[in-house]
C-alpha cells in the first residue's frame, strides 16, 4: 500500500513551459486534492475533486488546470509557467465526505525561471 | 473568511520536556480539525484528527484537544525527543462552502536539544 504517491520529486521549468504533476493513491479514496505551499503563508487549495470525472476551482486555481479521468489519479497542469508558480505542491486525499482523515503525498518542489 | 493562526511560529525545548502548542481559528463552524507533522523537505503525515464533537484525541505521547466555540486547539506533546523535532501544521475543515477544503495555520517549527 503505497498512499499518495506524486511524480515528478523535483522539476525546473523556463517560464513559458507546460508540464503536467500526476498524482496516484491505492487507498480507493473519492477526494483527491492539489495544494501549494509557499514560505509564510501555509497551504492553499487549488482544485479539488470529489470523485472521477468531476473537478473544481479551490483558493487559488488561476493558472492551473486539473484531471480526474481515473478514480486513482489526478492531474495537475501548468499551461504556460510563470515564476510566481515556484513552489512545493502537494496532493492529497481522503475518503468520501468531510469527516475523515486527509492523507498527503511527498510533494514536488517546481522552479521557474 | 476562516483563519487559521499558530502561535509561536518557533520553539526550541530541551529534550524531556512537556510542551503544548497552540492553534486558534477565526470561524467555529467546522467539521473537524487535524494536526500533522512535516519534515523538512518532506510530505505532511497526519497525526491525530479530532471531529468537532470531540474535545480530545490521543495516540502515544501526543494529545489533541478543541474547543470549537472558543476557536482554539492544543497539541500536548508529552517527554519530547529529538525525533520530533518537525514542523507541526494544523487545519481545519470548514462548515459550508467549499466543504472539502482544508484551511492551514503556518505552522510551528519545533526543535527538541540534547
């Protein structure tokens, strides 16, 4: 049982570039979320979504696009990179509804220069 | 909007020692709240998760415990160890709205000496 699994660990990017993060879980979980973290103001949601075929727009979704064609996985899209996208970004995800425990991956550190 | 303030945003304790810390909310309507732990360069792991029915949760060494209609929290962390030395991240689930969301503090950044 692997948890959240995220790919890639690490990547950099020229401004302009796209990539795309994926995100994995084993736990059969209905919520899977993206999240940034940056330095002095904690995480904040991007998108989030609530079972296959069905996303939506978090805290702070402007320049991000998002998947989920399979229960398991979930996209996450830079079209066209900017700097202000440098950042540690998480996935995560918990069972259907809002009482249970959110489980997070190990995270992917993106520069862009 | 909710607001999630941890408070200090760094302590330094001698190994041993019995410490609390501290995580307050803006907005008492929630579903729960959840304390995880970070190292550095590292995922989040999840330590304890309290519904806002509860006052308490307890595994090992370390109790949760919240008051929801004062809007505050506490992680007791019993004989510390260097090992737990982290950063300890709290968050809550919010009532309404974007139900799923998870509003995070900052964080305090914990370091247990020898």
């Amino acid at each position: 049982n692997a948890g959240v699994t995220q790919t890639p660990k690490f990547r950099v990017l020229k401004t302009g570039q796209s990539m795309t993060l994926l995100c994995a879980q084993d736990m059969n979980h209905e919520y899977m979320y993206w999240y940034r973290q940056d330095p002095g103001m904690g995480l904040r949601l991007i998108h989030y979504s609530v079972g296959e075929g069905t996303t939506a727009k978090g805290e702070v979704p402007d320049g991000y696009n998002v998947s989920r064609l399979k229960k398991q996985n979930f996209l996450l899209g830079l079209e066209s990179a900017a700097p202000s996208q440098t950042s540690v970004y998480f996935c995560a995800s918990n069972l259907a509804g809002v009482y249970n425990e959110q489980f997070f991956g190990p995270g992917t550190r993106l520069t862009v220069l | 909007k909710q607001e999630v303030t941890q408070i200090p945003a760094a302590l330094s304790v001698p190994e041993g020692e019995n410490l609390v810390l501290n995580c307050s909310f803006t907005d008492s309507a929630i579903y729960n709240l959840q304390w995880f732990r970070q190292d550095p360069g590292k995922g989040l792991t999840s330590l304890l998760l309290i519904q806002s029915s509860q006052r308490e949760q307890t595994s090992g060494r370390l109790n949760a415990s919240l008051d929801k209609s004062s809007g505050r929290s506490t992680l007791y962390i019993a004989a510390s160890q260097p090992g737990d030395s982290a950063t300890y991240l709290c968050a809550v689930r919010g009532d309404g709205g974007t139900a799923s969301k998870l509003t995070f503090g900052t964080g305090t950044r914990l370091q247990v000496t020898l």
